[in-house]
C-alpha cells in the first residue's frame, strides 16, 4: 500500500492507496500535531505501506524539512527517520512540486506553471518535463521575493514578502493589525476594507507577471482555496495580465483555475514513481 500527504499550513490530509483504490482517507489539523508524530501514528496503525510521499507546504532538500513559515517542525530528518522505524521509502517534496506534477500529468503538459493562493502563495515550475528546482531545491519560492514593506511579519521573519499581500495568512495578519471586524474572505473585504482587497488583487498580479515572464509556460494553472473560492480572479488575471508580464511571454499562454481535488495530494502519489 502507498501512503500520500498533503502537509499544508491549515490541514493535514493523507489517502491510503491500495494499487489505483483509495482505501482510507485520514486527516488532521497542523496546528493540533507534528507531521512525524502524524505519520507515525498511521504507520503503526497501517503496517502494510511501503512508500510514503508527502507534499509540504515549506522548504525540503534531500528529503529534509528545512523550514516552514506556517507550520510546526516535529522533525526536521524526516526521511532518515521514518525510513530507520519502518520497512518503508519515503520522498517529501514542496507542495507546490508536487501540485504541478499532478497539474502536468492532467494537462499532458512539459512546461507549466502552478500558482497557487492558500494559506501561503506558492509556485511550482515544470520545465521541458523536470521539476525545476535549484541548487537547494528552493527554485520559484515566489511567495518569498520582496515586494514592499510592511508592518508584518511573514513567517520567514521578513516584513516585505508578496506572500504577506497576496496569501490567506496575509490577509489575517493584516485583518488583526487593522483591527477588522470581519472573517479572512475576499466577499467580506469587499464589504469591509475595499483596499485591502485592491491590495491582495494587485499583488496577486504581479506575483502572475513574474511567473509568466520568468517560466514562460505553456500553461498557468491557478489553484489554492483562495483562488477556488474566487474564480473571479481569474478573469482580473486574463484582463490585465499583459499590464504585469512580458509580452513575448504571453505568447499562446493558457490560464486556467485546476479542478484537480487536491492537487498537492495527487502529486504526493505521483512522487513513488517520479526520479527526476
């Protein structure tokens, strides 16, 4: 049996895959449990998995935890750890890697991008059919490149990060330090704070532009729970886009929302058989 996770800033969610059947859906809340104590729990109670992939909304190398700006680290040694406990092979990757192999293998595509607006805002890059990683497997960490300065922190501990204008965990930053009476939805900011809305549309644009202008994909894939609760996005993406990218680079673009469920999941699935 395979075991695949999405490690996300909010929730934790796992299938149990037995060949192409889903067996056992499990999950839990980040905030309530450490991932290792999470998947050791599973492992004792399901002895019959062999491989373990995982989709991790943070920064992984070698099969290590690095950081997260929006989860509690349990274990850092992920893979040495679970590996030394149990019969078993373990791959961990960033989240959005994994949403785009899964977005890659839907649309039959090499080159695509996946731009997804969660609790964070995350990037993952295929290009002509590999992960496109980096030195440290850090490539594309879009949410983390300056934008302008704030009154906030980001997780990562800087106070200029797109991801503190354009992500959900933003937006509930700003919302207590603004001292709003109102919950994290984009439908209350357009009743309660017009221009923090403006703001998140704006920062949304460009962190698009620079995708667009840096990958040049064939496709751009825009998923998260931000983004699928706001398909209107969408249409301000398509209509303005040429205002934020180059425009060699909009060339035959595709822009589209997923409709995978649960991509990042997917894509943790996808990892037993993927070596690139």
């Amino acid at each position: 049996m395979n075991l695949a996770i999405d490690a996300g800033g909010t929730n934790l969610r796992a299938q149990i895959w037995n060949k192409d059947k889903v067996v056992k859906s499990l999950s839990a809340k980040s905030s309530e449990t450490g991932l290792y104590t999470w998947i050791v729990s599973i492992l004792n109670e399901f002895t019959d998995i062999k491989t373990v992939g995982i989709a991790y909304a943070g920064q992984v190398e070698d099969g290590k935890i690095i950081s997260a700006p929006n989860i509690e680290i349990d274990k850092h040694e992920i893979k040495q750890a679970i590996e030394s406990e149990f019969d078993l092979s373990l791959k961990i990757e960033n989240d959005l890697t994994c949403a785009v192999l899964a977005e890659s293998n839907a649309h039959k595509s090499e080159n695509i991008c996946a731009l997804y607006v969660g609790t964070g805002l995350g990037l993952g890059v295929i290009e002509s059919g590999k992960i496109l990683r980096g030195k440290h497997n850090i490539a594309a960490e879009i949410g983390h490149i300056p934008y302008k300065k704030s009154p906030l922190e980001c997780g990562c501990g800087r106070d200029n990060c797109i991801e503190l204008y354009a992500s959900g965990s933003g937006l509930k930053k700003w919302i207590k330090h603004l001292d709003l009476n109102c919950d994290v939805t984009l439908e209350n900011l357009k009743k309660s704070n017009k221009e923090l809305l403006n703001e998140f549309e704006e920062a949304l644009k460009h962190a698009v532009g620079v995708a667009v202008t840096l990958f040049n994909p064939e496709i751009l894939v825009l998923g998260g729970s931000v983004i699928t609760q706001n398909h209107y996005l969408k249409d301000i993406i398509i209509n303005q886009i040429e205002n934020y990218a180059l425009p060699q680079a909009l060339k035959d673009l595709k822009i589209c929302i997923s409709d995978l469920e649960d991509a990042p999941l997917q894509g943790a699935l996808l990892l037993k058989d993927y070596n690139g």
